[in-house]
C-alpha cells in the first residue's frame, strides 16, 4: 500500500467513516422501516443539535465525535419510511440540496479542524421507493494530484461545501453542476465547479469532459473548476438566470511577482463566464465583451426629476 492510500486509510479509520457506513451500505436494498412523522422530527431535532456541535465544539475531539455521532443518526433517520419527503429544514447549518427533477438529495457538511482546514462530509440519498439507497462522500481532495482533470466516484470525492446545485441536459444526459467552497487552508480559499452525474448502475460520478474553453487550450482537459483565492478575497461563482451563464471573479496576484503563487489572488473586477450549448459549457473570456469592459448597472435615478413628472 502507498504511502498516499495508508494516509487515507488512516485518516478515514479515524474519522470513523468507513465504519459507520460499512454497517449500513449492505442495508442499502433493505426496505424502508415504517415510521410516523413524530419520530423524524425527534432525529431532526436531535441532529440540528448536533451539526451545532459539529461547528462549535470547544475542541476538536468534540467536533468530530458531534460529527461521527451526526453521521450514524442520519443513517438511522433515512432509514425511516418515506424519508425523502422530509424536508429536514431546521437544519440550517447544515446544506440540503436538491436538483429540479427532485431525483435525488445531497446533505453535505463540514467539519473545522484545529489545524484551520475543513474536512468535507457529505451523503446523496436516492429518490428510490424500494428502499433505502445512499451513497457516503469521503473527501479525498487532499491526495488528488490532478484535482481539476480527474473523474472520480463517492468513495474519491473532491470534498468542498455546496451552495447550489443546478441542472442541465445535453445529448441526452443530466448534468447536475454542484457550486461549492473549500476553506482550504489558512492562507486560501477554494471555489469549486463540480459536475455530478450517475452511471448505468445509477452510482455517481464527479467530474466530467464538458467545459470548452479556446481552441488547443490546455484547461480543455479540466474535469471541474477550481477556482483558488487569498483567504481574505471576496470572490462570487453563481448561475446568473438572466445572462444564462455560470458568471465568476476573474483572478490575478496582488503582486506580478507572485504569479505562482495561488494563494496571493484577487479579484480585478472583471468576469469570466460559462454558456451552456450544444452539451458544453462554452467559455466566454469577458463576460461584458469587448466593447463593454465594466458589467452593466443601471442608471442612477433623479428622483427630484421623478417628482417633477408626477405632478
């Protein structure tokens, strides 16, 4: 074994993952158990308070035993009948996403360390009447070597938390794009573009060959994009409804000198985009073209002029 995989092995034996969920993955076919809605509010209720330990424990053993703890009551909650239709809403610090057709849920979380890094948790549960189908995230981001060009599945999860999740179609295929943060370590941060899809056995998949940026450019190969900034910078990565692209900061160091260096990047007030067409997301350079170098705002409105044509 590795020196990379022993690393994971360990980390994830101590965060309790793997046997947590190794109890419960061969459940996964099991028919759901009958429950009224009382006893789902009783686990919301007790995981709401949880997730607030899992932020705000004193220290970092009681973080993360809160997040062991949060991970076999979920289990047990969706284990419950009819679940899915249980909206867990209380748990406002915690993010519970769902696509448009409703086909799926991912709850998704994270756990602060000491150390000023987050560690990433999530589970996608499955819209499935037979029973109950779940798939655990493991956040394997650290020990990616080619995060941002490589197709992995839930067990290699480049780990970040979702803000939003969006669906598109191309060819004949759904695309969930999954918009997260990554509080990467004390110096950066992370956005992060993420494209979930599900295989022919319906397992998920992230990454994937849909982003075209100019001809013979290198970025053509990226799987998601991931975006690294200074820890203090304010950057935006969101769907824009009206333009009907994904609109994102563009970046450059603080110094000229430092162009190596992710970490020192800021936002210079320009944006780059993404269009969806034809299956891709097609890359637009500057999202206000070239003859409009500053985003639109409307005009400032007179309002003595306003008063004036009222009367």
């Amino acid at each position: 074994m590795g020196a990379p995989l022993q690393i994971h092995f360990l980390r994830l034996i101590l965060f309790g993952l793997p046997l947590i969920f190794s109890v419960y993955t061969y459940e996964l076919k099991a028919q759901y158990i009958s429950a009224p809605q009382p006893i789902l509010q009783h686990f919301e209720d007790s995981l709401k308070s949880l997730s607030d330990s899992i932020l705000d424990g004193r220290e970092q053993g009681i973080r993360q035993q809160a997040c062991y703890d949060f991970i076999k009551m979920l289990v047990q909650a969706l284990k419950e009948n009819d679940s899915f239709s249980y909206p867990f809403d209380s748990l406002t610090r915690i993010s519970v996403l769902y696509p448009d057709n409703k086909s799926f849920r991912i709850f998704n979380w994270q756990l602060p360390l000491t150390s000023g890094k987050q560690r990433f948790y999530g589970v996608i549960q499955m819209h499935d009447k037979k029973g109950l189908k779940i798939y655990p995230l493991y956040d394997f981001s650290d020990y990616m070597k080619n995060s941002a060009d490589t197709v992995t599945n839930n067990e290699k999860w480049y780990g970040a938390l979702y803000y939003k999740i969006m669906q598109v179609k191309g060819r004949g295929k759904n695309y969930y794009m999954l918009f997260g943060w990554d509080g990467n370590t004390l110096s950066s941060n992370k956005k992060v573009l993420d494209v979930l899809t599900f295989n022919k056995s319906g397992e998920p998949v992230f990454g994937a060959a849909i982003f075209n940026f100019e001809t013979e450019s290198p970025r053509n190969n990226i799987k998601r994009l991931i975006l690294e900034y200074k820890e203090d910078a304010q950057v935006s990565m969101n769907y824009d409804a009206e333009l009907k692209m994904i609109v994102y900061d563009h970046l450059i160091p603080q110094d000229p000198l430092s162009k190596d260096l992710l970490f020192t990047y800021v936002p210079d007030g320009s944006y780059e985009a993404f269009k969806w067409k034809r299956g891709k997301w097609n890359y637009i350079e500057n999202v206000f073209t070239s003859t409009m170098r500053e985003p639109v705002f409307p005009k400032p409105v007179d309002f003595e002029k306003e008063k004036m044509y009222k009367k």
